[in-house]
C-alpha cells in the first residue's frame, strides 16, 4: 500500500486559487516602526476575506501577533488552546487584530512562500476560533453596510427632486372659529 498524505490544495504552489476566510498565511504587514527603510517582518495574518475587484483577486488580512500588551486591539480572534493554534499553522498562542486590516492583491510580494510548500498558507482556524473570526467577520460587514447607507442617505438627503424623489401633499388649512367669550349675567 503507498501511504499518501492528502493534499491541501492551499498548500500548493496553486494556493491562490483555493484559499478562503479564515486561512493563516505568512505576509510582512507593515507597521508604522518599520519606517526605516528594511522590510517588515513576515508574521501570521488571518485572511477575514477574499474579494474580486476587475478581474483581480485580493485578501482582507488581519494583523498576527503574539503580543499580549493592550496596543493593537478590536475585532480579535484569540487562537490560545494548543490544539488550536497547532491546527491554524501556529507555533504559539497568537491572536488576530482585525481592526489592523490590508486588503492587498493576492500577487503581492508581501506573501511569504514556503519553500516546502510553495505556499505562504500556514493552516487554517477552526472550532472556536473560527466561530470567533465570523463573529469579527459579521461586525465589519455590519459597519461597513452601516457607512455606506448613511453616505447613500446624505446623498439623498441634498439633492432630492421634486416629483421623484418625494410628492409635496398640499392641504387647505383648517378654518378656526374664534373661542366665544363667556357672557356673565
């Protein structure tokens, strides 16, 4: 019998055309203290999307850290059980910032490709952290559906048209009759 180990499409050199939310890819985010001219550091970013724009394929990547100081918050998925973060690809406990996101083309040279792999796919959430990430996911789509139906409102709100936009009702006001004075006897 050939023992064979089943392929993970993301785990290939065609990894472009197979990975999703909730995937653990290695890219260099780049942070504001990398101003000095070297590149950033490659870490752990979990994709929150995949959107297609003209034709073009991009990720929603959500900034990786295993930092537990209290900069870089909101919208985290926490990967801490072992089992957990060994399953996404991980080395130690990490959690995702997902209100540090880049949406970057998935042509980026950013990504990092494993040699062994041919693949900057690392692994991928589940359980817990995924139900998390969709959670995340969820108050993103919300607040960005939010934004753009009070931009579309605003819209709407200066240049409205007579007749399309709204219908004036016209009324003929009400005729008051004068309060009659009391007569004392």
């Amino acid at each position: 019998m050939l023992d064979a180990a089943p392929i993970i499409s993301t785990m290939t050199p065609a990894w472009r055309n197979h990975v999703s939310y909730g995937d653990i890819v290695s890219f260099q985010f780049p942070l504001a203290e990398d101003g000095d001219g070297t590149p950033p550091k490659p870490r752990p970013c979990l994709i929150l999307d995949i959107k297609e724009r003209g034709g073009v394929r991009y990720a929603l990547l959500a900034y990786g850290t295993t930092s537990r100081r209290r900069s870089n918050t909101g919208y985290e998925v926490h990967v801490r059980r072992r089992a957990d973060y060994l399953t996404a690809g991980l080395d130690e406990p990490t959690r995702f910032v997902g209100a540090r996101r880049l949406l970057v083309p998935l042509t980026s040279e950013g990504f990092v490709i494993s040699r062994s792999t041919g693949a900057p796919v690392l692994g991928r959430l589940d359980g817990a952290p995924f139900q998390a990430m969709n959670a995340v996911r969820g108050r993103i789509h919300a607040e960005r559906d939010i934004a753009a139906e009070r931009r579309s409102h605003r819209r709407r709100r200066g240049g409205a048209v007579r007749d399309r936009d709204f219908t004036v009702e016209q009324r003929t006001p009400r005729r008051t009759v004068p309060a009659r004075k009391a007569v004392q006897a």
